[in-house]
C-alpha cells in the first residue's frame, strides 16, 4: 500500500472540521428554532398630565411693609427738677393715666402756697377797695369830698381786681406745675426703659426723653403697591379711601407660616411717588397678644376684590424660557406641544394663569424635564392638586 502524504493528512483534517462545525450549527438552529425580531416602534416618554383647574378665587397680592404704633409718645418733662421716683419696669404694658415718674415735688409746693397766700392779700385789698370806692360814691352825693377822691378810690379798686386776677392765674400755675411733676401715661401701650434714672435733673430742655411709649392694639403696617394695583383697588371703590373697609389684609411675621394676622386697609396715600412709581397703603388690625411690635418687618398680603372664576395650574408644571413662563400641553395624538402662558399671582398653593390656557387642557405636571416640544409621550393622568386641602 502507498502511503499518504502529510499534506494529503492535513487537507483531510481541515476538511473534516468545517464538516463537523456545519453540523453543529445546523443542529443548533433546529434545535432553536426560527429567530425572532425584537425591533419595534419607541415608546413615549412616560409623564404624568392633569387637567386644568377653574374655580372662583379671592386673589391675593403680596408685599412687604413695617409694624408701626398708631400713637407714639416720647415722655418728657414740663417742669425742671430732680427725678424722685420710677413707677414702672422696663417693657411693662401701662394703662392711660397711670404714673410713670415722679419730679421732686417741693418746690413747687412752695410756690403754690405762696401764690395762694398773694390771693388771699389781694382778696384783702380788694375788698377794701370795694368799701371804700362805694363810700365816696355815696358822699360824692352829698358834695362832701371831691371827684378826684372819688376817682382814687375807684382807680384803687380797678387795681387791686387786677392784682386779684393775676395772684389768680398764679396760683393756677403754681398748681399746673405741681401737678406736672407726677408724669402719667398720656395712651395706653407699652413702655421702653427708663433713659433717666432717680436723682437726675431734668426739665423741658433735656434732649433726651424719658422713656417712649407705643400703643399696641390696634397697629398699622404700612407698605407700597405699584400703581396698576392701586388703579385695580380704586375700580373696586377705593379711589379717595372710600370702601377701604372691604380691601381685606393678611400679615406675616419673617417666621410665621402664613399670614395668620387679619386686617384691613385703613388708608391710601394722598399721592404717588413718582420716583419708585408706588403709593403708600396703611393697614390696621388688631394686635391683643402684642405680637406685632413697632418697626418689625411684615409680609403682607391684599385681597384685590371679590371671588371670580380663575384658571389655577401646579406651580412645577411651570417652565421659564428666558423671560417667558410656559408649559407643555398634551395634544392629539399624546403629541407635547409648547404653549406660553401669562401667569398671575399664587393663590394658597395654586398658581394664577391669565392667559394661554382654557378649562379643558391637560398640562404635564411630572416628567417635564425628559420631553422637547412636539414629543410623543405616554401620558398617566392625576390630579392637578394631589392635596386638596392645599389649596
């Protein structure tokens, strides 16, 4: 037998082995079976969308303003002399009439018993000038004395009225002054400290007062609107601060949630400040806790007129654009589209839409960011307010 060549051996092989993979793989498909395509049409972006809300609300306008005393009082003397007594603590809330300081009283005690004392001599002398003017009336009858002496006496008793009036108008006075040194609390409010203390001599030229005083309750705030508000007011019958009764006020301390202090506007400014373009507007409430102290900072809120059907959107449904406000609306055929809108004011929880939008749309309220203009999305629909009690 002739022997095979080892090229011969290797075609061999080589063969054999392509024989053997097509063999596995035809084994593999059928045992497989046929492919199939997972290829298919792209799904939507999911976002969640809810329809526009309409309902009659009370808008709101915000600012910012201070806490202000309807009276404030610096308590100062009227009389010179030593401070003697302090009939207050720091703080302390005091009624009208109340004693606050006491200015050493004797001397002008004194001054009041020595007046008295100069009525009483001019009494005196006026009663003898009486006597005697009538005396010679009666003997100017009778030609006994002359008309000069009769003029004397009658001259004296038109003096000594007069030095009687004017020990008078003393002793009154002396006693005004007396009662000016005992300094009372002209309003009820709250005291400051003592700035002058016991044994200090004070009078109408001392620069510093003695202590301040600010009534609490009732307490302004007062703040500026722009003018389109106050052209909004006056068409709601505040023009010449007429109805201010009805422009109702919510106020808020720079901590407090809210605007839990209720009042009303008292009074617009008589002029517009052509400078910043606003008005000053003073509100009033009541302030029985004395929460609101003078000079703090207030957020203020203003009802601008009566309750009127209002579009209301979720705030995070919102997107900006430079300087323009806009939401994606879902359209025919899920398709997004990108509508502007003009926003107002938000109104507990809700925002205000003036323009762009109608009661029947549907917004995208999640997802917001994963979606261009013109998308197709999957849209899950969910309420506007997920809380009602929000809003």
């Amino acid at each position: 037998m002739k022997a095979l060549s080892t090229h011969h051996y290797g075609r061999h092989y080589a063969l054999l082995g392509v024989t053997l993979l097509s063999a596995a793989g035809i084994a593999l498909a059928l045992h497989s079976g046929p492919a199939k395509s997972t290829a298919g049409p792209p799904a939507g972006a999911p976002v969640s969308v809810a329809q526009v809300v309409q309902k009659a609300v009370t808008e709101w306008d915000e600012f910012s303003g201070r806490v202000q005393a309807v009276e404030r009082v610096e308590i100062r003397p009227r009389v010179t002399g030593a401070i003697d007594s302090i009939h207050f603590d720091e703080g302390q809330m005091v009624k009208k009439g109340q004693l606050l300081f006491v200015i050493d009283p004797r001397p002008y005690q004194a001054t009041l018993a020595q007046a008295e004392a100069s009525v009483t001599a001019a009494r005196a002398r006026m009663a003898l000038a009486k006597t005697e003017a009538e005396r010679s009336r009666r003997l100017i009858g009778e030609k006994a004395i002359a008309q000069r002496e009769l003029d004397e006496r009658e001259s004296a008793l038109l003096a000594a009225s007069a030095d009687l009036q004017a020990g008078t108008a003393a002793v009154q006075n002396a006693r005004l002054n007396l009662i000016y040194t005992s300094i009372t609390a002209p309003v009820d409010g709250r005291v400051s400290r003592a700035e002058i203390t016991v044994g200090n001599i004070v009078g109408p030229s001392t620069v510093a007062a003695l202590a301040t005083l600010v009534s609490m309750s009732p307490i302004y705030v007062n703040f500026d609107v722009d003018e389109p508000t106050y052209i909004r007011y006056a068409a709601h019958g505040a023009a010449g601060n007429a109805g201010t009764r009805d422009l109702l006020v919510g106020v808020g301390l720079a901590t407090e949630t809210g605007y839990p202090h209720g009042g009303r506007i008292k009074a617009f400014d008589n002029q517009l400040n052509t400078v910043s373009g606003t008005i000053r507007v003073r509100a009033i409430l009541d302030n029985p806790d004395g929460v609101l102290l003078p000079g703090m900072y207030a957020r203020v809120r203003t009802a601008g007129g009566k309750p009127v059907a209002t579009l209301l959107i979720n705030d995070k449904a919102v997107g900006t654009d430079q300087n323009h406000s806009y939401v994606m609306l879902l359209g025919a055929g899920n398709k997004v589209l990108y509508r502007l809108v003009k926003l107002g004011p938000v109104v507990d929880g809700a925002r205000v839409v003036r323009e762009g939008l109608s009661k029947d749309d549907k917004i995208v309220v999640d997802g917001l960011q994963r979606i261009h203009p013109n998308d197709v999305v999957s849209p899950d629909v969910v309420a506007m307010f997920p809380t009602p009690a929000a809003h």
